[in-house]
C-alpha cells in the first residue's frame, strides 16, 4: 500500500539530511549473500569474503554504505560487525519510500539509539522497551518520533559487568576500561559483541519495530530510570489501523562512519507469513 501524499511529503522533508538517493548508488556489482543483493550506496565498495558481505567507506561521512534488496518482507535481521566508534543509520524502504529509520551511535564507553516513525504522521511516537536475557526489565512509552530512545552505558562496581567486549574498544582499551569501572572480572574482554538488529512488522496492531542488542551491560531510558539489558525494542505507537500506511518493505539501506563492516549474518521473513 502507497503512502498517502501527506505522510510522503513530511516524512521526505525529516529524512532529506541523512538519506542518499538510489540515484547515487555506485555503478557497481551487486554482491549476493543469504540469497538477498548488497549494492553500495555513495562512494561504498562491496565485496563478498568467507565471513559475509564486506562495506568499505573512504571517508566517514555517513552517506555512503549497502542497500540490501529484500523481496516484499515482513521482517529482518543481521549480524554486522564493525570496530572502533562509528555512527550507523538503518532505514527501511518500502515501494522506493523510507518509512523508519534507527540510528546507533556507538563511542569507547556508551552508545545512543534513536528512530523514527510514520504511522501517525509528525506526532508519531514510540516506546523503548528493554530486556535482559530474555526477560522485560522496563519499558517507557511517548518518545517522539526522531528523539533519542536509550543509552547503553557502563555502570561502574557492583554485579553489573558486561557479557562481551564493545566492539568500539581493542582487547588492551577493553581490560582498562574493565580496571577503571571497577569491575571484579575482566574476562569478557575475551569475547567481542555480536552485533545484532531486525526490523518488522508487528502482526498485532500494524505498527514497526527495531530490535536492538546492546553491548553495555544496561541502559538509560528516557524517563532516567537505568536497567540492566541485552537487547531493546523501539516500537512505533500507532493510534490506529487506518493511520498505517505500509504493509510490508523491500530494501533496508545502511549507512555507517565506520571504514569497514562486515555483515556476517541475515535472514527475511517475507510479508504474508
């Protein structure tokens, strides 16, 4: 289904500062991998390896990375890496219009994740809702659509250690850190984050959602309260069926600051399953 002319043009006007026209796309081969093509976007080179399907940027400036062509889906995932800080910009693109976007701002010692929404126009909303192994830890609702959702942060001393090491630090950059927060076991160093993020529909009630793990060992959510979490969801609030303008999307573009990435893991569930 269209988006209507309204929601169009609003949501074109919100996102012209950070998304890059297909028009701009390389001329290059596409790379397949998990049965889905990854064309670069910008100045981006894409490049098959034994782990997945390799992004390499000449400059961070944010507009360059991979537009991966989905058939009409319901549902997305993947695993990307990417060492040191860097900005990633995901959107999800549907019948050539970006209709959400996250975006993950990862430095040495927290990170920050925002979206946006359409569903309900310029006063669409989300919840930020965060787990930990498994279980629902807290959940705040009426963050407006574009403002920050969470803050993954270290929490010095206490029973609070990390899982795995972020991949913004080195093994070295890691265990001071782990020294300097007090922590009573440096062990996760060892063992590097596995970025993961997803993106769908949510079959209840029509709205869209990203799926969010988190490397720190809790987050800060809007309301200021900080809970321990391994993965968020930012779940668009939609007000009602009717104000839904999308059924399902077909590309998701990123674009990331970081020189290299590697997207290492991916599957779709397609629209109607």
């Amino acid at each position: 289904m269209r988006l209507s002319l309204n929601l169009r043009a609003a949501l074109s006007a919100a996102l012209l500062a950070l998304l890059v026209p297909i028009s701009q796309a390389q001329a290059q081969d596409c790379v397949k991998f998990q049965d889905l093509n990854h064309c670069g976007i910008g100045a981006a080179k894409v490049s098959a390896t034994e782990k997945g399907v390799r992004i390499d940027v000449p400059q961070a400036t944010g507009k360059d990375g991979v537009a991966i062509h989905l058939p009409s889906a319901a549902a997305w995932t993947a695993e990307i890496v990417s060492d040191g800080a860097q900005r990633n910009l995901f959107t999800a693109v549907a019948e050539g219009e970006p209709v959400s976007t996250t975006t993950v701002d990862s430095q040495a010692d927290r990170t920050t994740y925002s979206a946006t929404f359409t569903g309900s126009g310029e006063n669409t909303t989300y919840s930020v809702i965060a787990y930990y192994n498994g279980r629902l830890q807290a959940a705040v609702g009426g963050v407006r659509s574009g403002e920050q959702g969470a803050v993954g942060m270290m929490i010095p001393g206490g029973n609070w250690t990390p899982s795995c090491r972020p991949r913004t630090q080195t093994y070295d950059a890691c265990l001071s850190s782990c020294y300097a927060n007090g922590y009573s076991n440096c062990n996760y160093c060892s063992t590097p984050c596995r970025p993961y993020v997803g993106f769908g529909n949510a079959a209840a009630n029509s709205a869209c959602f990203w799926t969010l793990a988190v490397a720190e060992p809790a987050v800060r959510l809007p309301n200021g309260q900080i809970v321990r979490a391994d993965r968020i969801v930012l779940h668009e609030e939609v007000s009602g069926p009717s104000n839904y303008p999308y059924l399902s999307f077909n590309r998701i573009d990123l674009q990331t600051t970081a020189r290299s990435t590697v997207i290492t893991a991916e599957s779709v569930t397609p629209a109607g399953k």
